[in-house]
C-alpha cells in the first residue's frame, strides 16, 4: 500500500511535498495492520470451500480491512495533531473532540485519501487475494 500511495503521489506530481513520506508511512501500516486480520478473517469465512469462494472471500477481507485500517491509522494521526487544542481528558468536552475528530478524519480519508489506492493498489489487490486463497485452504 505504500507503493501504492508513492506511485498515486508521483502520478500527480505530488511526491516532492512536506507530508509526502508521512502519507506513505501512513498507508504502509495500513497495509500491515490490515493484512493479518484480513488473512484471519478469510479462513474463518470460507473453510474448505473451493477456489473461486476463497479468492471472493480473500478480495472482499482484504479491501475492506485494508482501507478500515488505513482509515484509522490516519484518523489516529489526525487526532495527535489537533490533540493539542482538546480538551482535559476525562471530561465530555473531551469525548466529543474525540468522537467529532476521529468521525472528520475518516470522512476526509474516504474523499481525499481512498484514490491514493489507485491504480497499483487494485492490481496488488487482485495478486494478494490470489495468494491468500491458496493459503486459506
């Protein structure tokens, strides 16, 4: 996912800004913490089923867990950064800051930050699932 998100970057001539390596740290955790989960949640999903179910299975857990995570990886970023202008911790102030920051994060991850998965972030995509329905047997 971080050559993912380098290449998108590159092919907009963005690649040389300040927060370019951040962005590219970001998906690349993304994709690590994603990639456990999604193997996990595969085999639970389709035990001995056959190949086709297990590619299905395998394309749809790693998508979606791939872009959740990354999702949240960022959305905890967004939150150390405007941590400083939140309130105390254990009061209510506190927990919509959180709760509104961390629901602003993902929303503008989903606009702005889903499209840095295209166009290699498919086509790894599309090897990963068939490499992980081989191994769900």
């Amino acid at each position: 996912m971080a050559a993912s998100a380098a290449v998108s970057l590159l092919a907009g001539g963005r690649i040389e800004a300040a927060h370019s390596t951040t962005v590219i740290l970001i998906f690349a955790l993304g994709g690590v913490l994603a990639f456990p989960v999604a193997l996990y949640l595969t085999r639970l999903v389709v035990p001995g089923a056959g190949p086709e179910r297990r590619y299905a299975a395998a394309f749809l857990a790693l998508g979606i867990c791939t872009i959740l995570a990354t999702a949240f990886v960022f959305s905890m970023h967004y939150r150390i950064y405007f941590a400083q202008w939140h309130g105390d911790f254990p009061s209510v102030q506190w927990v919509f800051q959180l709760l509104f920051t961390g629901a602003s994060a993902v929303y503008q991850f989903a606009v702005l930050g889903t499209r840095l998965f295209f166009p290699l972030g498919i086509v790894l995509l599309f090897g990963a699932s068939l490499l992980v329905a081989r191994q769900a047997r």
